[in-house]
C-alpha cells in the first residue's frame, strides 16, 4: 500500500490512547523495517508516541534535571543577564515567565525555559542568519553546561537512529542523501504544533502536563511514563509527507501548584533545506498543500510569531 493510500485508509484522528514503541533491538534490517511499519502507523494516526529502550542513562537525565533545578531556582535578576530578547536575535538563552506566546489564543506561556538548539561547536557566520550563532552559556550553577552537552549528545544519537526509522517508514532508504540548497487564557505552553522535523521529550515522571488534541477536538493526557521519551512529528515532515505524517496540536499545563521540569531536543534538518512534499506523498487527489520555504526561514518565522507577533499589549 502507498503512502498516500495509507493516509486514506488511516483512523480520522480520533485517537485516544498513544502508541509505546521498544527502539532498544534496531540491529537488523529486519528490526528496523518492524520499528518502521509501527512508527508510520503512528505517524499517520496520532503523531506522537512513546519510545522504550532509548539508551539514555539515568543518571544523565538525573544529572541534568539537577542543574535545571538549581539554575531555575535562581533570582530572576540573575537569570534575565541572559535574556534572549536582550542578548540578540537569535532566540537563543533565556525566557522569563508570559515571554512567549505560541497560541494567539493565549494570553501568555506561563513556562520559563533555557534553550540552547545547537551543539556547542556552532559558530555563526554572516550568511547562515538569525538561528545559528554560538550557544550562550548560564556562569552558575556549576556544570550547567556540561550536564546539558552530556544529555545532548546522548540523545542526538537517539535522533539519527529515529531518522533513520522515519525514512523508512516513508519508504525512503534509511541513510538518504540530500542535494541543493487552559484556563482564563493563560496556560503553560498553549496549543500549537512544533516547528521542526520532530520533538524528542524527557518529562518529569510523577507530574501530568502534556495534552494532545484529536480529532474531536478532546485533549488526551500524554501521561508521564517513567523511562520513556515522547515523540512527537512537527511541521517539518508534516510539510514533507503532505500531511500524511501528523504534526499534531498540543499544549502544557501544569495545575500542581508543584514546580515541573522537562527537556526537550527538537531535531530538524539544515536550515537551508526546502521543505517540498515528498513525490510518493502527492497524488491527483492529493496535491501538494504548501508553498515552498527554506527550514530556516519557517523556523524564524514561527519562532519570531511566538516570542514577538504573538504576544498581547502589554
């Protein structure tokens, strides 16, 4: 059956539990075709998952929400030295609590985050534009940088093993080369879809946040499953796959009154690639939906929508 002919035969989106995939035997040909036939079923009918046996060690994660707990228990006045709106235009550092706004429904994401989407070895050069320039560095707490690099590195590996999955799920080889170039209005990330190819997130194990939004307009709780990673499609192989691949609506909300941490790693392509569907992702009865745009020039204007366009009067 073909992409398209999947995606025609697929539920309408009116899913109510999320799939948990075992990534841990992707040794085989064989293995990685089974992983890829599950991870296309949830991409066409959910656009998230859970994944088991990822390999990132325990105490990499421990050793990382450690250092989120110290740095975010610092004063706010020490924290804002490193205010993304202040230190460039790269989006690149901190965000203070109501500093964004992903939904224009929202008043406000009430979250406060540190993000730093690069290795650290990226330098900006004066023709690759706003979203690559050097990481910036928070001088306390201690091994801030470090703890972050170290889950890094670990987790990327896990990302080119899911890339590899995703080309095969979209009947691609799995090495491809590429050529040329909730209430009141405040929540604490408001609905919206993730800007890049796809989201990989550790969440705190004992506190309920994420909601996934179906097709009946429900929102399902993404519930904390411990050793797990979420998974979710984001605009980018949704613009790829026309559509075919979910990159699902979702929001946080954390109601606890307790402090939660989580980690993301958003993983995309380079930022001068075009995002054009995939040929085998059209058909006459599906065309293709969207103009043509560089990966960099959709992830500016997406992230400059929420921490600027987007955000009420003051």
């Amino acid at each position: 059956m073909s992409l398209v002919e999947s995606a025609a035969a697929a539920s309408d989106g009116a899913f109510d539990s999320i799939p948990v995939i075992n990534i841990r035997d992707a040794s085989t040909p064989e293995r990685r075709a089974s992983l890829a036939h599950e991870i296309r079923s949830a991409c066409i009918n959910v656009g998230f998952f859970y994944i088991t046996g990822h390999g990132i060690p325990q105490e990499t994660i421990d050793n990382l929400v450690a250092a989120m707990e110290s740095y975010f228990s610092l004063p706010l006045e020490t924290k804002m030295k490193l205010h993304h709106k202040e230190i460039g235009p790269n989006f690149k550092g901190y965000n203070p609590p109501l500093g964004s706004n992903v939904d224009p429904a929202n008043m406000g994401d009430i979250r406060e985050s540190f993000f730093t989407p690069d290795s650290e070895e990226l330098v900006s050069t004066e023709n690759e534009g706003a979203m690559t320039a050097t990481n910036v560095w928070p001088s306390e707490p201690a091994g801030f940088r470090d703890a972050f690099l170290d889950y890094f590195h670990v987790a990327l590996g896990v990302g080119r093993l899911l890339f590899r999955l995703f080309a095969l799920a979209l009947d691609l080889p799995e090495t491809p080369r590429t050529t040329g170039p909730v209430s009141d209005g405040y929540v604490g990330i408001g609905a919206h879809s993730d800007f890049e190819c796809f989201a990989m997130l550790w969440q705190q194990p004992d506190i309920q946040a994420l909601q996934i939004l179906n097709s009946e307009k429900q929102w399902i709780n993404a519930t904390p499953i411990p050793g797990t990673l979420v998974i979710n499609i984001g605009d980018q192989l949704a613009r790829w796959t026309n559509d075919i691949f979910r990159s699902t609506v979702h929001r946080a909300t954390n109601r606890t009154g307790v402090h939660r941490y989580s980690v993301v790693l958003f993983i995309g392509s380079d930022r001068d690639v075009s995002m054009e569907a995939i040929p085998s992702c059209v058909s006459a009865d599906r065309p293709s939906k969207y103009e043509t745009i560089t990966a960099g020039d959709y992830l500016a204007k997406r992230l400059d929508e929420m921490y600027y366009k987007n955000m009420p009067p003051a």
